[in-house]
C-alpha cells in the first residue's frame, strides 16, 4: 500500500470526490424545506420580500459571487467572532484532535451564504425556524477572554444581544459594499446608492437584527447611526498578535489548522484548492477592494498593500463585470450557496421584478 492509500484507510474523509464537493440540499438546508417570500400577507413576506431594496442588493448577481469573501474578511475583523471561532468552532475541534483537512475548512466557508438565504429570501416562518437553529447552535459559544494580550475588553458571549447584532451587521454591511463597488448594472460601472436608500437599507437590516437577540435601542435605523456604533464598538474591531492564542493551552489556532491540514492532504484535494484558488484569492482580492479603509485597516492590510488591492480591482474590472454574467455567477450560486438557495434566488428574483414592476 502506498502512503496515499494507509491515509485514506485511517481517515476516509481526506478524499474527495467531485459530489462531495458539490454537495446536496442537505448540506444546507436546516429545519425543512424553505420557502420564498411573497406579498401575500405579512407571515408570507418574511424579514425582507419582494420590492424591498434589501432585495435589490442581496439579489445582485455580484453579492451572489462575493457576498462570502466580503463577509469573512469584516466578521473576522470583530474580535468576539473570532474567539469564538478559535474556542468552540467544529473545524478548530477537529485541528486540536489532527482531524483537520482542507476539505473541511472550505466546506465552512461552503455553506455559509446557502445557510443564511433562508432568512433573507424566505417567508416569516422560514426564517425564525433558521434563525432559531442557529441560536441554538451558539448557545455554548462563550468565553472570558477574547485576546489573551488584551485582557481588558471582556469575554463573549455569541447569543448576547451585542454578538448577535454585529453578526447580522457586518453581514448586511459587507453586501451594501459589494453592491456598490462590484455591481455592474448591465455595462455601467457600480455606483454608490444616493444616501437616502442607504439609510433605508440600514433600517431594512435592523429588521433581520431583530430575529436574533438584540438591544432594541441599539439598532441603527440609518446609515449615521451604524457609523456611531463602529465608534462605540471600535476597541473590538480589529487584529492582534495574540488574538490566535487559544486561552486554555496557549496555542496558536492558525497554526493548528495548518498542521492538522498538511498532515492530512491527499491528492484528490486538489479540487478543493482550485476552489479556494476563488474564495480565498481572486474573490477575496476583489472584495478587499470593495469593503471600507477602516476594513482593510483593521483586517491587517499594510498601507502597500492596499494600494495594490485598489489597483487590482481597477485592473480586474472587466473580469469582476464577466464574473456576474450569468453561466459564471450560476456555478458559484450553486457551488457555494447549495441547491435550495438556486431555487429561492430564481423565484425572489421573479417576485421582486414583478413587485418593482408595480
């Protein structure tokens, strides 16, 4: 027996197959089939719905493409996020045991967008029943030190009402960037919304706030009150030396996942590299472009560095306009966002054309 075959007997789960990779329903869908958003009546119309300019955003064919990248780098720029992955995530648990393959760090990142379209694309009953799974699922996702180095800014706690409201925010907030820096609209460049609609798309986001805990008195209701919560919240934001070091051992968790992944590759991985060959660099060069400075700052890019990733996205604008196109921004829906999420994305983007029609 080869090497390759004595590792595949003691780990099966290194090997992938091309179905694997893609994946069935199954590998998103929570708690039933979800159902879309209508006009209907209120249960019907969910968080968002149709005609709503929540729609307008996370139904462009660029969210589609870099909602995840987005996303990831201003969630992980929010220290509590990433302690809570380093402490309780099921990748960083299978790392500590050398479990860890690379398969598995791309199916987290995989499902991540397909997990969540329940509860901007469905109907009221859809979303709470995601919406509860996952705050069921966070329910041990706390701890009393967020960075060893800087023992002064507390604990975490992911169901507080301050973790819940900064991960629905920075997801929401990523997507309004991508829009308006990557969204062609047809072969005009992306713009900016006009400051009103970007104030109604924040008072929009509090209304997906609110399926999880939350302060009532904390939600922004406009586009100057998310700017004064990035002030209050400011010491949070950010990368340190220390914020990878696991409290209770003292490792080092990147370092872990590194370990546990080259010990355990097998050549049928490959596929899996071509993947994050996508989301781990070119989407994630393009969406470095469009978050904000203070994001590029406080996710580590050097002043260098985002001259480059500014010039890129300059460079590369034809190829962010063919990656929207439709055969491209399909394989990516149904790569990353799973087969539930093509079907809701075909039938909202139905609706909502019907409802701006009207």
């Amino acid at each position: 027996m080869t090497s390759n075959d004595h590792m595949r007997a003691a780990n099966p789960n290194i090997v992938v197959s091309q179905e694997r990779l893609l994946g069935t329903a199954k590998r998103w869908r929570r708690h039933g089939e979800p159902n879309v958003a209508t006009n209907e009546n209120s249960e019907h119309r969910g968080v968002f719905g149709p005609g709503s300019l929540a729609w307008d955003v996370l139904l462009h064919p660029a969210v589609i493409v870099f909602q995840s990248p987005a996303q990831f780098i201003l969630q992980l720029t929010y220290k509590p996020v990433v302690a809570g992955v380093r402490d309780w995530d099921p990748i960083s648990k299978k790392a500590h045991r050398g479990e860890l393959t690379l398969f598995d760090v791309f199916d987290r990142g995989q499902r991540n967008s397909g997990i969540h379209a329940p509860m901007w694309l469905g109907d009221k009953d859809t979303a709470t029943r995601v919406a509860q799974h996952l705050i069921r699922i966070h329910e041990k996702v706390e701890g009393d030190v967020i960075d060893v180095g800087a023992p002064e800014i507390g604990g975490y706690q992911a169901n507080s009402p301050r973790e819940s409201m900064w991960a629905a925010l920075t997801e929401m907030h990523s997507m309004l960037w991508v829009y308006e820096r990557l969204g062609f609209h047809g072969l005009a460049l992306p713009r900016r919304l006009p400051d009103n609609l970007r104030d109604r798309y924040i008072a929009e986001v509090s209304e997906y706030c609110r399926l999880f805990p939350h302060d009532e008195n904390e939600l922004p209701k406009s586009m100057a009150d998310l700017k004064q919560l990035y002030k209050k919240y400011d010491d949070l934001f950010g990368v340190t030396k220390t914020l990878a070091t696991i409290p209770a051992t003292g490792q080092n968790f990147h370092q872990l996942w590194k370990d546990s992944i080259e010990k355990n590759y097998h050549p049928s991985q490959r596929k899996v590299k071509l993947q994050l060959f996508f989301q781990e660099g070119l989407f994630k060069l393009l969406a470095m472009a469009a978050v904000s400075a203070k994001a590029r700052k406080n996710s580590g890019l050097s002043p260098k560095k985002e001259k480059a990733v500014l010039a890129a996205r300059v460079f590369l604008l034809p190829v962010v306009w063919l990656l929207q196109q439709r055969p491209i921004e399909s394989y990516f829906l149904r790569m990353m966002w799973g087969p539930d999420a093509v079907e809701m994305v075909a039938a909202a983007r139905k609706l909502h054309a019907e409802a701006k029609r009207a």
